[in-house]
C-alpha cells in the first residue's frame, strides 16, 4: 500500500488527440457560423440598397416614362404668348384626362398647331408662316399652340423619327419652356425627308443646343432615359381618337392641323402667309366686335 495521494490516472496520447479533434471542429463551426452572419448582413445591405435604387427609380424615372406627362403641356401642347414665354402647366399625372388650357381674352387669336416633325407640309409651313406666327405671339396678338404628334413613325426605315422627335420637343417643353418655338423651329429647318432614317437624337440635341435651348445637360438625360416616348405615343392617340376640346373638327387627321379660333384652316400648296394672315385677321375683328376692348391686332408679316 503506498502512503501517497491517491490522484486521477494522467490521459493517453488517444484520448488528447480526440480533444484537439473535438476543439478544432468546435472552432470551424464557430467560424462557419461567423461567416454565415456575415453574408447574411452583407446580403440584407445590398438588399436594401436594391430597394433603395428600384424606389428612387420609379419614383424619378418611371413617373416620367409614361406615368407623367411632361410639364407646361397639360393640354398635350405647349402655349406660346407675349414675349415668346410659355404659359406654365403642371405635367399630367397617371390616368389623368388633358385640361385644355384658359380661353384667350377677346381679340387674342388663338391659333393650335399639330405637328409630326417628318411632315414636309409641317416645313413648308413653318417656312412660310413661321414668321408671322412668332410676331404675332411676341406682340400678344394671338397665342401659339403646339400640340407634337408622331403619326409618320413607320415612315423613318425604323428608327421612329417622328416619335422620337416629338419626345425630344417634350423634354424641352418640360425643361426649357421658353425656348420650345426655338427649337421647333430649328426642328422644322433643313428637316428631313419622309422615308428617310431622320435625325439622331445626338443631330436634334445639337439643334437644340444651337437653338439656345438652356438646361442641355437635364435635357440630354431626359432624351437618353427616353422620357416622354410613352406621353408620345398616348398623346398621338388622343388626337387621333378625338375629341379636340373647342375645335370645329372632331379629331386629327393628318400630320398637319392648323386651328385658328378652333376653326380649321387649310393653307394651299404654296402655304401662302397672307392667306393664314387673312383669316386670323378676320378671327380677331369678329372678336373684337363682340368685344370691343382694344387688344392688340394681328397683322400680316412685311
């Protein structure tokens, strides 16, 4: 019998080595587990910033494709008067009917355009009565409607010119309201043939920018994000199905319609100025015997 402490018998090599066995798997576990967590709060990061970017995307884009019609347009025209400013307009929200805009004062004409920008007629036009359209306006003798249209869209070998040239006129009614006669007219000049591929988007911004559109940068954008296509395509069915809100004529029907008072007039194939100049003239005098507080009177460009 020994006369010593009675202790525990020490453990075998074995019986270490599963321990250090055990401990490791216990510390891979533990890491795996690290790792999980990990990507789960990476995972859920990213996650949110998707939601993030798809919220501030239908909020800022989508409304503007299609869901928001564009600014200073809520009849589906914009409207020049005096000094060539644009009478400002909210855009139309989803589902929402246009608004045509204010009856003019007695003696102020007010003359409507529908306009698909590959219409040679729309150039000849312009051409020829540009001018005296623009005094008119400037002078505060009549107001100028311009209601962009894309009825010639399958007339461009596919690149849907006139639908993409009425969306770039949207985004600078939206953006640069004050400069849409500018650019309308530069659109209507040296303008394209019909069957042709028309100008790219770059060709018209360019026309834009020379035309002394301001805001080119948030322009650029709205063209590049394709914007307005969708206002396009349903404001053009509008004027097609009709009606034409205070119009002798219940919808539109050709790439060209001219309104002056909300009566039709259709210019001869040579778009002589002094016919159009006639009839407005004679538009503001009937006004103007109904009322005879003075305004100013259109007259025939020199």
């Amino acid at each position: 019998m020994s006369d010593g402490p009675i202790t525990g018998a020490e453990p075998d090599a074995g019986a270490r080595a599963a321990a250090r066995d055990r401990a490791r798997e216990v510390r891979d576990l533990h890491e795996k587990q690290d790792k999980r967590r990990r990507a789960i709060v990476r995972g859920g990061i990213a996650a949110g910033l998707l939601l993030i970017v798809a919220v501030v995307t239908f909020v800022f884009v989508y409304p503007r494709d299609g869901y928001r019609g564009p600014e200073n347009m809520s009849s589906d025209g914009i409207r020049i008067g005096a000094d060539l400013k644009a009478v400002r307009s909210p855009g139309l929200e989803p589902g929402e009917t246009p608004q045509p805009y204010p009856s003019n004062p007695p003696s102020v004409v007010d003359i409507q355009l529908y306009v698909d920008y590959l219409c040679a007629a729309c150039g000849q036009f312009e051409e020829s009565n540009g001018a005296q359209l623009r005094s008119w306006a400037m002078t505060g003798a009549a107001t100028v409607e311009i209601h962009p249209i894309a009825m010639l869209t399958n007339k461009s070998q596919g690149t849907q010119y006139s639908q993409r040239a009425a969306a770039v006129a949207a985004c600078v009614a939206d953006l640069s309201p004050d400069h849409f006669l500018d650019f309308h007219q530069a659109l209507l000049t040296r303008q394209p043939e019909e069957g042709s591929e028309g100008l790219t988007d770059q060709e018209m911004l360019d026309r834009a920018e020379a035309a002394g559109v301001s805001a080119m940068g948030q322009i650029r954008r709205c063209v590049s994000e394709n914007r307005f296509r969708s206002w396009v395509k349903a404001a053009t069915a509008r004027a097609l199905e009709g009606p034409i809100p205070g119009a002798s004529i219940e919808n539109i029907d050709a790439p060209l319609v001219i309104l002056v008072n909300g009566q039709r007039f259709i210019p001869t194939t040579d778009m002589d100025p002094a016919e159009l100049a006639q009839v407005v003239v004679q538009a503001a005098g009937d006004a103007a015997a109904e009322n005879p507080t003075p305004t100013p009177t259109p007259t025939p460009t020199p």
